[in-house]
C-alpha cells in the first residue's frame, strides 16, 4: 500500500515525520507533501484560499508522480480548517483521476462547524467532507461521540487512535539543567504550552498566591503567546513574579527536554485540542500531572494512579492540587512511575500499526 501524507510544515512536524517513518517500516510505502500555510505573512480569507489552492495543485502533482492509494491530510475539523480541506479535496476529486482513498486527521476539533446554522457550512462544506473523505482520524472518543450527536454518517467513519510520543526526545543534559536553571532543590512546577487563555495558563499564575510553600518551589512558564505580555502584568498584580521564571519562546527540540527537567506539569486547558501534546509528553516522562477532563485525557488517564482532575477555570482547584503534590511526595512517586508504564501505549510500534489496520480496512 501507498500512502502520501500531507504534513504541515509548523505544526506538530515531529509527530508527522514519525509517523510516516512508522508507517515505512512496517511495509508501507510513504511518502510527504506540504499540506498547510508555510507562510504565515499570508493573513485574510483571500489569502488564505489561494494559499490553499496552490498548495492542492502541488499535491495533485504529487499525487501523479506517486500514485498513491491514500492521501493522508494532517488537519483540524474547525471553521477555518474546513474551508481548506473542502478547497483541497474538491480540487483533487476535480483533477486527479486515479484512484484514491482520501484520509484526515483531526488533531482537535471545534464542533460548532457541524452545528452552525451557517448555510455555507451546512449544506456545502460539512456534506461534501462527509461524503468525499473515506476514513477520519480523532484523538479521543469524545470527539467521536460529539461528532455522532450531530452527524453519525461522518461519526461512522471515524478511528479513534492516538499520536506517537517519542521517549528519547524527553531528555536532558547537565548543560541544558546549568542553561535554565534547573538544578535546584527546589520543586519545579511547570507549565508549557501555548500562552493563550484557553490553555489555563492564568489559573496557573493565580493558584500560586494559595500554596502554602511556594518558597520550596521554582515556578516555570515555558512558551510563547498571545497572552504572555498579559500574563506577566498579572503575576506582578498577585505579587508572584518572584516566584515564577517567564522562559518565553523555547525552540521545539530545546522545549522537549523540559520534561525530563521538572517535577510536575500543570495543564488546567480547556482548549479544543484532542490529544494535547504537552500533557502526553508530561506523562511519557514520569511527571505527576494537573489537568482537566478533556478529550484524550479521559481516554487514557485516571486519578489519582496518573493526574489530578480540576474543573475549567478553577484557580482554587489548581492551587489545592499543587499544595497536595508538594505535601505527599508518595503520591508524586505513585502517579510518576504509572505514568511511565504508560508510554507503550504512545509508542510508534503500536500507533502505526492500529494505524495500518484502519487504513487497511478501505
């Protein structure tokens, strides 16, 4: 079988190389094309869909110099996401003739593109995905059911699966500990991630006026956002700048050896992502986690053998979770050395072949 999997060149490319090297070994024939903006300068809806329909006709090429049986898009189900599929699948139905599965990849959803009264999505996007796109890839069974509610025809056509975590990317040096600081005694309570709201990162930065031995503790914020400017103007309002280290933009391969470096993620995200990535990558490396119940996380996490479970929103939550952390160095113990048991599940071995198996079944 062959595949040609379209991979965005600025998100999540790590995952995607993976998995295409996964597939490979097990005797599938892969191959990748650019399927995404390379060039974020190109803003406005116009700009967009032309981005997209040059970026279709390149993979109408590829597909003529490989001749694949699937096409496999690494996308989102969301308003914006939407529009290109349905611009890049409408243009490969319209002038590819041979013979092809078409494969996406949800990496999140926002729903409300299958319940919006919008006539534009109702009766011309959604209906043409569900009809053109023969096998949807989703991270977690609650998408799954969220999408069944609303659309069983497209909910039918749905594997739930799960992204590869690559273990020996989730280490550090001494010199990468000397280079931030790491090497303390003290507690490092981390977030990382995309400084937006969405993600909890002001319940992070509002729990710390409540724990009771902050001193002990280096809090860290590891990535960048549009939310950062104001997140550091709200930790000087609650007086806890002295407490919390802003690192800022990390670069990809730089940020993964965070996890290997601290000793508990705090992730209160109530962001439509599918399988957060940060949180994963927190679990493949022992980490004892905060987070909320969202999508993949309820999939495969219980508390307390691997998280504490705290509502959207919730600083007060956000705060007891730390302080019981900090005061019960078993529990931390108990929930790190299930959460390393967990990493099989992520490996690249398993996700790809469940992924050969759904792909098989075409």
């Amino acid at each position: 079988m062959k595949i040609l999997i379209g991979i965005n060149p600025k998100g999540h490319s790590h995952l995607a190389m993976d998995e295409l090297d996964g597939l490979n070994k097990i005797g599938l024939q892969c191959r990748s094309v650019r399927y995404g903006r390379k060039d974020f300068s190109v803003n406005g809806p116009l700009g967009r869909a032309m981005d997209a329909v040059f970026n279709s006709f390149n993979i109408i090429s590829a597909l003529y110099k490989f001749s694949p049986d699937i096409l496999y898009l690494n996308s989102r189900l969301e308003p914006v996401a939407s529009v290109r599929d349905f611009i890049t699948v409408f243009l490969i139905r319209s002038f590819y003739y041979g013979k092809l599965k078409i494969v996406i990849k949800s990496h999140g959803s926002d729903l409300s593109v299958l319940t919006t009264r919008s006539f534009f999505y109702r009766r011309i996007i959604i209906p043409f995905l569900t009809k053109q796109v023969d096998l949807w890839l989703f991270l977690s069974k609650e998408e799954k059911r969220l999408v069944w509610s609303s659309n069983p025809r497209l909910a039918g056509r749905i594997f739930v699966t799960c992204n590869i975590i690559e273990p020996s990317r989730l280490t550090s040096s001494v010199d990468f500990r000397k280079k931030y600081q790491l090497n303390n005694d003290k507690l490092k309570i981390a977030f990382i991630g995309r400084v937006i709201n969405e993600k909890g990162v002001f319940e992070f930065l509002k729990a710390i006026p409540f724990i009771g031995r902050k001193d002990l503790c280096d809090f860290i914020l590891v990535g960048d956002g549009d939310a950062l400017a104001q997140a550091k103007e709200l930790a000087g309002k609650l007086n806890v700048s002295q407490y919390i280290r802003f690192l800022g933009w990390v670069d990809q391969d730089e940020a993964e050896s965070f996890y290997d470096s601290v000793d508990i993620l705090v992730f209160p995200t109530f962001f439509g992502e599918g399988f957060p990535m940060a949180l994963f990558k927190s679990v493949v490396s022992g980490l004892p986690v905060i987070t909320t119940r969202i999508r993949a996380a309820i999939d495969h996490l219980t508390m307390p053998e691997n998280v504490i479970w705290v509502e959207p929103r919730s600083e007060k939550q956000v705060a007891e979770a730390i302080n019981e952390l900090i005061c019960n160095e078993e529990l931390r113990r108990f929930m790190s050395n299930n959460n390393k048991r967990l990493a099989d599940r992520f490996s690249q071995a398993k996700v790809c072949d469940e992924m050969s198996e759904a792909f098989m079944s075409l």
